[in-house]
C-alpha cells in the first residue's frame, strides 16, 4: 500500500480500518506491536472503506495516509 501511495519506506502513516470482529481483536490486542512493525502513529476503526485486503483468511478494509 505504500508503493501505491508513492510512500518512503520511512514514512509515518495514519491507518485506518475495518473488518470482521477477529480483525477488530486482533488489531485491539496487538495494537502497539502493529503500530511499530508498519511505522504507524496511530490506527483508528472507521467505516466505508473501499480498499479491500485478505488478512489470513479474513476481509479487512484498510485505507492509509501520510502522518
């Protein structure tokens, strides 16, 4: 996703996403580990996101952007 945004690799970014209850879990219990494996200031749930992924079986709907 960061390619597609012509992000650096070194980028701080805002996440936001949505996806089934196991996603929400998931990210709500390893919050700050993912915050710091993909350089993210924060990760917040939203709503009406258009930019599906597979993550391990299950939709998550994940949109980013330059911090």
């Amino acid at each position: 996703m960061r390619k597609e945004n012509d992000y650096h690799v070194e980028d701080r970014i805002l996440v936001t996403y949505d996806g089934d209850e196991d996603v929400k879990k998931a990210i709500e219990m390893f919050n700050d580990y993912v915050k710091n494996e993909i350089l993210a200031i924060e990760l917040t749930f939203g709503e009406n996101i258009n930019n599906s992924v597979d993550l391990n079986g299950h939709v998550a709907n994940i949109e980013i952007k330059k911090a």
